[in-house]
C-alpha cells in the first residue's frame, strides 16, 4: 500500500469514527423512539464501514 492509499485509509477510518459518535449522541438526545432506532442503524452502518477499512490495513 502507497502513502497515499494509506493517508486516504487513515483518513476514512477518522471519518467513520466521526459519524459513529454523532450517530451516538443523536440517538441519545432523541426523543422519538423511529429517529433513534434509525440513527443506531446509521452507527451499525458506520461501525461496519470503519471494521471494512480497518480491515484494508
């Protein structure tokens, strides 16, 4: 793997860290039960995503 491809990896694992806890944090601040359980599918989604690209390294 180049440094470039690395960086881009690094930098999309930051990503998916990122929108792991704002799916977090909005699915605790939500009151309506549909929000909050789509938001905690959205932190599954992005859980599997951060797993995938950690997988690349």
């Amino acid at each position: 793997m180049t440094s470039k491809e690395l960086l881009y990896v690094e930098d999309a694992l930051g990503h998916e860290t990122f929108m792991r806890s704002c799916c977090t944090k909005t699915s605790n601040q939500l009151q309506d039960a549909t929000l909050s359980s789509y938001m905690k599918e959205l932190e599954k989604k992005h859980t599997e995503l951060f797993d995938k690209f950690l997988n690349l390294l």
